[in-house]
C-alpha cells in the first residue's frame, strides 16, 4: 500500500515496517515539566469536551420530519418495513453502507468497512431503547456475505432498492437517527464525512499517541510519520485491502462473495 514495507505479523497480517530511529521524537523534558505542559493541554481539553456537551445538547433539541414507515428494506428472514427495525425499541441508528456491485471483497469500501467495523456492543445502546442496524446500499445474499466474513453481528439490511427513499438525493457513507412514535417514524439526525468518526474508536486511541492517525493531512512537527493519504483512501487500507480484512483471511475465513 502506498509503497510502504510490509511484513507477517505473528498472526499473519501485515505489519508496516517502523525503525524507531527513523523518525523524530518529542522532547524529553522532567516530570515536573511534562505535567505543567499536561495540565494547560487538559485545560483545552475539557473546553473541547463542555462544547461537544453543548453541541450534543443542541442536537437533541433539532427538529425532525417524518418518513414512510414501511419503507421496504431486506434482512434475513426477507423483505421488513422500516419500522419492524426498530425490534420495538423507541430510537434507531443506522448505519448507511456503500456497496461496489459485483466487486470483490478486496475491493469493497474502505472507509465504511472501517467505520462499520467499529459498532459498538449493543446491549449499551438496547438499555437506552436505541436499537443500532447497519443498512446497506448492495443486494442482502452478497453484502450479507461479506459481513459473514468480516464476522460482524450486527442487524444487517439492504436499502438496495430504498436508498432514494431513506435519504432523499444524499449518499451512502454516514449514520442516520431515527425516533418512532407507535407505527410512525421520523429522521432525527443525519450525518456524513468526518461526522462519521463518532464510533471510530480506534481513531480517538490513535490521537492520544505522539505520532497520531499519521495521515497527510495532521498538523504534525516536521519529520513525523505520515504514511497515509487521506485522499486515496489509503488511512482504511494495508497492502490492496481493507486493513481489517486481513486477520479475517489470517483465521481462515473465505472473503468469496459469489456463493
């Protein structure tokens, strides 16, 4: 991928190389000093976060609009209304997946594979009557086939033939929120590009390193590691797949979505 040195992991996916000489560090500093420097970095931080409170806040309080409740969707058991979804809790999350027809699993998207990859546990979000779904833009039989090999559990739709209905001239690639009301539903909440970082967990835990997402685009000290260029995908990808494809065929799953 991008040029960059692979090579098996023990557990047999690839491993960028990295020589811990090659790149700069921070500097090395005394405890004492290293704590002041933590302490004015938390100040911010927690301005960040009573934001993101009053945000969130803001976002519970927006209007909604009604939608067709029996928009047609496909599961396992076949065709389902929108709002059979729900599986009788009150509020919904979904997950809007973009599909490549036809294309292999290799070839699938990166960036909803990685976001899709990090849904949470559910039975934190059934506890607060959320019920969270991933709906998929492809036919069920072969999407459904590629989330077999993923070996994802979450509820898995296809909006093949409703992706209009559901979004109105949007695209596939965000979340969308949605509130039932009995046998009606309404949208809530919608929410694409970097918004989409909500549940990317492993996007939160790499800002807490000194070397970051190591992505083009980071405001970085000069020398950092930047390996990955947002723009062609490559942060999602390692070696020509999805990185998290990888320990999947390690185990001995069958990425074939044919049959």
């Amino acid at each position: 991928m991008g040029g960059h040195p692979a090579r098996p992991s023990a557990e047999g996916e690839p491993v960028v190389e990295a020589n811990s000489t090659t790149y700069p560090r921070p500097e090395i500093v005394d405890r004492a000093t290293w704590e002041a420097e933590c302490e004015r970095l938390l100040a911010r931080e927690k301005a960040h976060t009573r934001e993101g409170d009053a945000i969130a806040a803001a976002r519970r309080r927006l209007p909604m609009v009604e939608v067709d409740p029996h928009i047609p969707l496909v599961g396992e058991r076949g065709p389902v209304p929108l709002v059979d979804v729900f599986e009788g809790r009150r509020q919904l999350i979904a997950y809007l997946h973009m599909w490549h027809d036809g294309k292999p699993a290799a070839e699938q998207c990166e960036g909803c594979t990685f976001f899709t990859g990090h849904a949470p546990e559910p039975s934190h979000l059934h506890s607060r009557d959320v019920t969270y779904a991933t709906f998929c833009q492809g036919p069920y039989a072969e999407s459904a086939r590629y989330r077999d090999f993923m070996g994802w559990e979450m509820p898995w739709y296809s909006a093949r033939d409703s992706g209009e209905a559901l979004l109105g001239g949007r695209g596939f690639g965000g979340y969308a929120c949605y509130l039932r009301d009995g046998d009606r539903v309404f949208e809530t909440y919608w929410t694409t590009g970097r918004g989409t970082e909500a549940t990317a967990t492993s996007y939160r835990l790499l800002d807490l390193t000194p070397y970051g997402r190591q992505e083009t685009w980071e405001d970085s000290p000069a020398g950092w590691p930047q390996r990955y260029d947002s723009a062609a995908g490559e942060q999602f990808r390692l070696d020509g797949r999805p990185t998290a494809q990888w320990p999947r065929l390690a185990a001995g799953h069958s990425d074939d979505l044919s049959s």
